[in-house]
C-alpha cells in the first residue's frame, strides 16, 4: 500500500471570492489579464495526491497570482503555491502542472515563474529551480509516467465538497 505524504490534508470549504470583489491592478490594462483570470485557470488542477483542487487544498490562491512587466515591456506572471506538507514528494509534479495548465490556456505571449511560497517546504528553493528550468521542464514532459500524471491532474473534474 502507497504511504501518503499528508493522509488527511486541510480542506477549503468555500470557494474564493468572486473576482468583481477584488481591486483591479495596474497590469490588468497593460496585459489584457487579470490575475482572477489566471486563478480561473489553475484552481481546479487536481492534487496529485488527493481528490481535491489545488484551490480546496488551499495549495493556490488568488493573492499569489502576480502579473507585472518584466522589464522589457512583455507580461510576466508570477504564482507563489504552498503545498500542504513542507516534505510533500509531489511538489514538483504541482509546478509542472501550473505552468503546463497556462501554457495551453493563455494564447497571449508570457513569461512564467512559479515558485513555492517561501517557508512552505523542506526543499524550496532546488524545486523552485526545478520547475522554472525550461531544460527541466522539456525532460520532464518526455517523461511518459510524468505527461500521464499532469494530463490527467489538469484535465479533472471537480467534485464538489
């Protein structure tokens, strides 16, 4: 039998707040995308894990979604994500499925970073470079087992709680 990293994960029983409720920012004009928009996106990726979303994990939240100008005028976004344990084995798996969730859903020109929310988990920073490494990522999407994995995590049908 398969142990779990977290047997009996925290889960968020309200949805997010609708994104008419929260203050538009400054990029939203610029890029043509809010971050409540990327949030739309990315919050019903299933956990690789359990049988919930990121969003009812609270893995992913709208106040970790950030999109700014990179410096040379192109759309940078940029999502923080907490996993629910800091020794979660699957966090590499989550980041790969937000990036691949964008980049077959946005049909505008961006840049990505995605990133674990500082603090959250026991190796943060070798995933955060992990998962922001297009080398790493290509490999990692050739991988049969692994494409199989986000296919199926970003493709699912949320059950309601």
């Amino acid at each position: 039998m398969m142990s779990l990293d977290n047997p009996d994960p925290l889960q968020n029983r309200f949805r997010a707040e609708s994104s008419q409720s929260r203050a538009p920012l400054e990029s939203d004009d610029k890029f043509g995308i809010t971050p409540d928009e990327i949030y739309e996106y990315i919050r019903d990726i299933k956990d690789p894990e359990h049988p919930y979303t990121l969003e009812q994990l609270n893995v992913v939240s709208d106040d970790k979604i950030q999109i700014v100008d990179d410096g040379g005028g192109n759309m940078l976004i940029r999502i923080e994500f907490t996993p629910t344990v800091p020794h979660c084995s699957l966090a590499a798996i989550i980041g790969l499925c937000l990036r691949e969730k964008l980049i077959r859903e946005l049909i505008v020109p961006f840049k990505l970073h995605i990133f674990i929310t500082p603090g959250s988990h026991d190796t943060e920073l070798e995933i955060n470079k992990q998962v922001n490494d297009k080398e790493r990522v290509a490999a990692a999407m050739e991988n049969p087992n692994l494409r199989r994995m986000v296919d199926t995590n970003i493709s699912y049908e949320k059950q309601d709680l």
